[in-house]
C-alpha cells in the first residue's frame, strides 16, 4: 500500500478498523525494532570478541571504537518513500537494509579490510552486500567500507535471519562523515556549494594522511598484517627459542 493509499485507507476506513490498523502496525514495528537491536548485539559481541583476541595475541587493537543504531523512523519513512515503496512494516523488513546499523572505526585502512574478512569468514554470517566506497569513493568525498551482513538471531520459538549495516572506516573517514552528514540534514547553510568543495578537498587530504600513516605504521612494525612472527612472539612474551648447542 503506498503512503497516499495508506492515507485514503485511514481516513475512509471506520474507527475501529482504523485502530486496530495502528495498533497492528504499532504492535510489528516495536517487535522488528528489537528484533534489530538483537541482531545489532550478536554482530558487535562478534566484533568485540575479534577485537579482545587481537589485542591479547599481537598487543595492538584494528577497531578504535565501535557504535550502532537504530535508523530513526524519519529516516525509513524518507527511505521507503524515495524507493516508492508502502510505508509498512513488512515493506522496512523486505526492502531496507541499514535498519540496523554499526559503525566500526580502524586506525589504520589495512585493518578495515581484516576486520570485514575476518568478520565475513565466520560460518554463521552471510555476506549479502559489499560497498567499497575507498577504492571507489563517492563524488563528494565519501570514503568508508559497507558491509550487509546477515546474521541468524534466536528468539523462543524460531530462529530469524536479520540483516545489518556494518559501515567500517578510519577515523579521519568518521571524522569527515560526521561533519558532511550534518552539512545535508542542516538546511539553508550559506556558501553550502563552496563548504562542499572544501569538504571534496579535506577528503583528499584525509586520504593520503590515512595511506601515509600506514605506511608509517608498516615501517615501525615492520609487517604486512598484524607483526612480523619475531615480533608476535616479543609481544606475547614468550622466551625464544635459545640457539642451538655447539657441538
Ligand atoms: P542514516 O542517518 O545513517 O540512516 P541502498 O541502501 O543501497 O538502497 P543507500 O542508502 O544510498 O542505498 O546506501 P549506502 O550508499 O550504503 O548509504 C547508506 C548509509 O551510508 C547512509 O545512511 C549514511 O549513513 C552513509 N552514507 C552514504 N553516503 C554518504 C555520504 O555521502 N556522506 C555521509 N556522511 N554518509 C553517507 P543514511 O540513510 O543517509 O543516513
């Protein structure tokens, strides 16, 4: 039913029916929201878990800070209208994807990419949607790594598949999202063309200030992933092996 529809029907269906409609869709759109936050603790427990085991093996943490969301009901409204699509409940659980949403901010690019393989190699996630924006970024500047994973949530009596957005990106990307996303929900911003040249320009430069920080942090640890085995096992502090006896 599109909103005009669903308006019509509101208004020309007798009260009782009327409230019984709001409440059942009151009633679908409560259960699917937490329904998400359900999925959204499942997919940062296994995010969190990745992080405590990399910090404990190689003494250096990929993920600076994880935050999640709920996307706010302007929001799906907006979204369902813009993709011409009934303003329900069933049409937000079928055809929106970023419901759930979590943000994943890295130190460094190169950690973008393992925590999205080591994320996606689990056996009970399903990736379902890749946007890499980094190597291909938006014509504004937009930099960041999409992820849509699907993720199989228990509840009492059956077991639901439920998609979430996970958006990885550095800090200077976040830093640079942050700021840009408030320019377009901040209306009558004077000169907006020209804060959105000088945001294009900022982006460049966070790009290469990211790429040379890792090029950076590669030179201090020597490495191409997580620290050369030497330096693991220094880390670890663990005694290496002593050399061989003379004979
Ligand atoms: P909010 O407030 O986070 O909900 P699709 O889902 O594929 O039909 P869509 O929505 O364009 O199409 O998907 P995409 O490109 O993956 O973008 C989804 C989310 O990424 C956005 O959600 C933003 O959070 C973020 N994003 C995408 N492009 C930009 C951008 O140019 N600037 C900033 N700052 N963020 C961006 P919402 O719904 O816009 O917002």
């Amino acid at each position: 039913m599109s909103g005009e529809l669903q308006k019509n029907f509101i208004e020309e269906t007798s009260f009782p029916d009327a409230q019984e409609y709001f409440i059942n869709q009151a009633y679908q759109f409560q259960e699917a929201l937490m329904m998400y936050n359900c999925a959204i603790r499942e997919v940062r427990t296994k995010l969190e878990v990745l992080n405590d085991e990399l910090s404990i093996r190689y003494k250096r943490n990929p993920i600076e800070f994880i935050t999640s969301r709920i996307k706010k009901p302007f929001s799906i409204v907006e979204k369902l209208n813009r993709k011409g699509l009934p303003l329900t409940v069933e049409a937000m659980t079928a055809a929106l994807n970023d419901v759930a949403g979590i943000r994943v901010i890295c130190s460094f690019i190169d950690d973008i990419y393992s925590v999205a393989d080591m994320l996606t190699r689990q056996d009970d996630i399903t990736l379902i949607q890749k946007k890499d924006y980094i190597k291909a970024p938006k014509e504004n500047g937009y930099r960041s790594l999409h992820l849509i994973v699907e993720i199989p949530v228990f509840f009492s009596d059956r077991k639901q598949s439920m998609r979430v957005e996970v958006q990885i990106r550095t800090i200077a990307m976040d830093f640079w999202a942050s700021l840009e996303h408030q320019l377009k929900y901040k209306q009558d911003v004077p000169d907006s063309a020209q804060i959105q040249q000088e945001l294009r320009e900022c982006a460049d430069i966070i790009s290469q200030t990211d790429a040379r920080m890792l090029d950076i942090k590669n030179k201090i640890f020597q490495e191409d992933g997580f620290g050369s085995p030497v330096e693991k096992l220094k880390k670890l502090n663990l005694p290496l092996a002593p050399p061989p006896a003379r004979p």
